[in-house]
C-alpha cells in the first residue's frame, strides 16, 4: 500500500491518476473516494467524495490493511492511502 502525502498547495504526492482513488484513515475511520482538491483548499472537511458502495469498499479495505499495514489503525493523525487498484475497480458511483 503506498502512503500519499498531501501538500499545502493541494497537490498529492505521489500524484493521483484522474480516476485514482484515495483512503484516509483517522483514528480507526475510514473514508475512501476521489479527492477533491478545491475542497481541500477551502478547508472544508468533505474533500474526499465516496462511491455509493463506499460500505463494501471499506469493508475490504480494512482486510488489506490489516494484513499489510495494522499499526495504522492505531495512530492519531490522518493518514493518506493510494487506494489499491483491486478495490477501486469495484467502486459503483451513485447516480
């Protein structure tokens, strides 16, 4: 799983694909979506949009990382993931 960092100007790093999909993990939480840089910017706490199966998605997640990654769960600042290409193949956005 590869950690993304996101800077003060909005860019992530590495750089997401157009359809590239991120997982933030917040004290346990998890969210995952496509990243909304305006948002982000504005300081608004809604910049990640999730898919309409965002449950379904998270409850693989949570599978993967704790095979691969557990101690993220466990720590008190936010945490960006590059969302895997297996999970974000099955995202279903609401219409």
């Amino acid at each position: 799983m590869t950690i993304l960092n996101i800077q003060r100007d909005g860019s992530v790093n590495p750089p997401l694909n157009p359809d590239g999909l991120m997982v933030k993990i917040l004290n346990g939480n998890l969210q995952i979506g496509k990243f909304e840089r305006e948002s982000y910017l504005k300081e608004s706490e809604n910049y990640i949009t999730e898919p309409g199966n965002a449950r379904e998605l998270k409850n693989e997640l949570i599978k993967l990382i704790n095979a691969s990654m557990p101690e993220l769960f466990s720590r008190h600042y936010v945490v960006y993931l590059l969302c895997p290409q297996v999970i974000s193949a099955k995202v279903k956005w609401k219409q």
